[in-house]
C-alpha cells in the first residue's frame, strides 16, 4: 500500500464528526479498482444557491500533498458521473472561488490542484487540512 494513500485515508478519518454533522457533508471514499487514485465524496448544501445539494469529488493521487486534491463536482447521486452541469453556475449567483468557465473548471482555494497547479502554481500546498478547505468552501457557498 502506498504511503499516500495512508496519508489520505488519515487525513479523511480526521474529519471533525462536528463540523460534518453541522454541515450534512456526508464524506464517503471510493477506490476505483486498478487505479492509483483515491476518491473523496462530499455532499454539500448551498444557501447561496437555494439549498442545491453539490457533490464535490476530490481525488487523492501520489502527488497530492504537493499538487492538491483533483476537484470535480460531480451527480450527487452517481459520483461516476462529473460534468459542467454539476458544477454551481458560471453566472447568475456566482459563487466566490470557484471558477466554473475557467478550462477546465476549478476551485480558487487553497488546497485543491486548481488553486496551486492551474491558477497560482507559485504557491505551496503548505499545510492546507482537508478541514480547512471543506469549512472555507461551505463558507462561500453560504455567503
């Protein structure tokens, strides 16, 4: 078993059960067969949006500590399934730091590859918690 995908799988149990129950987030792992990935499912709730239930994927790989976490919104109800449609809207109440027309789409926090490999690959990952990224995009999808 690779070491990162222990790291992950530690980070993941983590998760304050406060904060999940607070917000429903309801964080289940898949582990595609024959695959070097390790996928996080989470349900999320969006005031901003009028309650939209959001399923954000975010994909562990051997690199991730230094990259980030791969982020894809994907069907809440089939998380095989990522596409645009799943994403929150490009317009309309746009939602802070998630870019949604940006090719390809990605979310502007810290934590996730888009923010440290697509938008500001100058910047570390640093010590960027599973939590603290969770909390901060709840947050925007609140505001």
């Amino acid at each position: 078993m690779a070491e990162w995908r222990d790291a992950a799988r530690e980070e993941i149990a983590g998760l304050k059960p406060h904060f999940v129950a607070k917000h429903d987030w309801s964080p289940h792992v898949i582990e595609p067969e024959g695959t070097d990935v390790l996928d996080l499912v989470v349900t999320l709730r969006s005031k901003r949006l009028g309650g939209r239930v959001l399923a954000l994927r975010l994909r562990y790989q051997p690199d991730w500590r230094v990259a980030g976490r791969r982020e894809a919104f994907v069907d809440p109800s089939d998380p095989s399934r990522a596409a645009l449609e799943y994403w929150p809207p490009a317009c309309g109440p746009n939602v802070r730091g998630i870019k949604t027309r940006h090719n390809p789409p990605c979310i502007c926090l810290r934590g996730v590859w888009g923010y440290h490999s697509v938008l500001h690959p100058d910047r570390p990952m640093g010590d960027t918690t599973l939590l603290d990224l969770l909390l901060e995009l709840q947050a925007v999808l609140n505001e």
